[in-house]
C-alpha cells in the first residue's frame, strides 16, 4: 500500500465493554465503567463514583454536561468508521492511541490496572485495528511500573499480536536509562516495535 499521508496521533475512545468484558471475573466488579453524570452526559469511572469529566461535547451541549456514550460519532471507537472519517480527511493511515486507559497509570490497584491494560490493548488489536492492519497501527500501553517479569511479557505479548508502538509514561517510577528497562529494548530492537512516550496530562 501506498502511504501519502499518515496520522501520527490519532485518539479513540473507549467503548463501554472495553474492561468490564475482558478483565478476569474476580476485577469484573471494580472494572471502570461508563456511567451517567448527575450534570448530564456520561462518562468514565474509575471508583464506582460519579464520572468527573464526560465525554467532551460541542459548545452547543455543553450547558447539559456532556454527551452520552451513544452520542459519539463512531470513528471514535469503531475501526471501519474511523477508516471512513480517514477518507474524509484524505489520510491513508493512522497511528492510534489510547484516551482514558492512560489513567491506569495512576491507579493504585496495580492488580487491575494490568488488567486493564492488557484488556484495552487485546480491544485495540483485535477489534478495533483488525479492520484493516494496513491503515490502523495500534499503540499499546506497557506496565512498565509493575515489575519487569510484566511488563516484558506484555510488551511480548502485544508485539506477537501485531502491536506497532509501546506506549510508556511520560513520568515512570525509573528514568528510562536504568538497566531495568534492558529487556524492554531489546524486544523493542527484536521486533521494530517503536517505544512511544507521550505526554497527555
């Protein structure tokens, strides 16, 4: 395939299924969640609480909190409709990175937030990529701050899956020149899968 023009950093949202679908079923219960805000609108809980922030409206809807999840316009979450919003925009390809699964990062429950990495990352590779490998290059978030053995295996694990990029924190526990990181290079070096570190907060 010919590539013109390339997107370096496209952003999906998540769908409501991503976590709760795929974590094992004893994190089922304190998966994040799509939930109504009391402002109006919908959006991402981390706690079980009331969203903090919906989905980000149009000035218009602003005034009624947010949009709802089925408000979104489809390309944000679906593959085949962001290939369709590509051709609009004239893009032959995109880079795609997460949105709220960067929040788990900060989570406190490593357990989960593991969990959840490897569950937004098996839902951007198999989902929402799968459509068409050639145009959708998924960007995976890698636990680098949970101890080598997991994040080597994940980064492993989403490069064998057709992963192009590991995303990594902009801020991680080790600066990224201790020897810590080693494996995490070479498999990086091994595959041609690009470490990516972007800064979104």
């Amino acid at each position: 395939m010919q590539y013109n023009v390339i997107s370096a950093d496209n952003h999906v949202i998540e769908p409501p299924g991503t976590f709760v679908d795929r974590v094992p079923a004893a994190l089922k219960d304190r998966a994040p969640r799509v939930l109504p805000s009391p402002k109006g609108g919908e959006g991402w809980s981390f706690d079980g609480g009331p969203p903090s922030v919906t989905f980000s409206p149009p000035a218009e809807l602003l005034s009624k909190g947010g949009y709802r999840f089925d408000q979104l316009r489809p390309g944000n979450y679906d593959g085949a409709a962001h290939i369709e919003d590509m051709a609009l925009d004239g893009v032959d390809a995109a880079v795609m990175y997460p949105m709220v699964t960067r929040t788990t990062y900060e989570l406190a429950d490593r357990e989960l937030a593991v969990a959840c990495m490897r569950a937004y990352n098996d839902w951007l590779l198999d989902d929402f990529c799968a459509v068409d490998r050639r145009r959708l290059f998924g960007i995976c978030p890698i636990p680098t701050d949970d101890g080598a053995d997991a994040m080597v295996a994940e980064a492993e694990r989403v490069a064998k899956k057709g992963a192009k990029g590991f995303f990594l924190p902009y801020y991680p526990a080790r600066p990224y020149y201790d020897p810590y990181y080693d494996a995490l290079w070479r498999i990086a070096s091994d595959t041609g899968v690009v470490a990516s570190l972007h800064h979104m907060f």
